[in-house]
C-alpha cells in the first residue's frame, strides 16, 4: 500500500507540473537564476583548491559532532575508557586543526 501510494504521489506531482507548468519556452525563463545575476564564464572554470579544503574542515567538524553525542549518551556506562576516547579523538582533530592553520587554510586572500 506504501509503494501504491507513493507510486501515485509521484505520478500526480508529474502529471500537474506539465498541466501547471509554463508553456512557452522564452530565453528568460531557460536562463538559470543565481540571485538575479547573469551568469558570468562557463560552468567549466576552475575554482581553488582552497574551497575544497574549507568544505573538508566542515565535514570533519560534522564528524566529531556526531562522534560526541552518542560518547556523551553513553559516559555513565564506562567514563575514564569514553573519556580517554574522547582526548585521543580530540588530539587528532587537534593535530589536523594546527596542520590546517600552517597551511593558511583558513587565511581569505
């Protein structure tokens, strides 16, 4: 029943966009929308390696959240194993935060 209803969710949803949807195709409405601005050079121009490193530091950062809060869940059960747990994935952030910093990654030039 689940997929029988998503099934006919999704044909509906398709069915009233083309029913709803425009009509005419002008240049103005196939023009891709980034904030009201033109677009400006090609989709192939290359972007510096220092936003993909800035995006990789976020994605860590993620990670250690989701590392603590089960660790936090769980303290009561064993605290000095979770606890030196905890110092020794702190440490290795530590050591990847200060490599980071020698690098200049967060320095916007």
């Amino acid at each position: 029943m689940m997929f029988l209803a998503a099934g006919l969710i999704g044909a509906l949803a398709l069915i009233a966009g083309g029913l709803l949807g425009p009509k005419k195709a002008s240049e103005a409405k196939l023009a891709a929308y980034e904030s009201g601005n033109p677009a400006i050079g090609t989709a192939r121009e290359r972007f510096p390696v220092h936003f993909y490193l800035v995006a990789m530091m976020f994605i860590i950062f993620d990670i250690e959240a989701a590392f603590f809060y089960p660790l936090a869940i769980k303290f009561k059960a064993a605290p000095q194993f979770l606890f030196v747990q905890a110092i020794i994935f702190v440490i290795i952030l530590a050591v990847g935060y200060f490599y980071i910093l020698k690098k200049g990654v967060l320095n916007w030039k």
